[in-house]
C-alpha cells in the first residue's frame, strides 16, 4: 500500500478540512515558506508555513 502526500499552506484551514473530509491525514510536520523564491511571487502575509498531509492509498 503507498501513500500520497501534498503540502498545503497551514494558514488554509478550511482548504486543509476539505483534504481531510477526501481521506487525507495531518502529519503535524511542518515546512517553511520559501519567502525570497520568486517562483512564489512576494506575498504579504508573513510567517505562512506549508503543513504536510498523506493519504493511504489502495
């Protein structure tokens, strides 16, 4: 059995209730915004974090 994992910014709750609602878990685990990266344009909000979400699969 695999798992499928995404990275949503951990700022969108209602986007991440949405995943979870598909199947898709919480990990807790963390990872920066990479502010300075302009493939990610300069947003305004400061302190955003992407939260890592898997779902088992099969």
């Amino acid at each position: 059995m695999g798992t499928m994992q995404m990275t949503v910014i951990r700022q969108r709750v209602e986007l991440i209730a949405w995943y979870e609602r598909r199947g898709y878990e919480r990990t807790g685990r963390l990872i920066p915004f990479p502010y300075g990266d302009e493939r990610f344009g300069a947003p305004r909000p400061v302190g955003l974090e992407f939260e890592l979400l898997i779902k088992k699969l099969g």
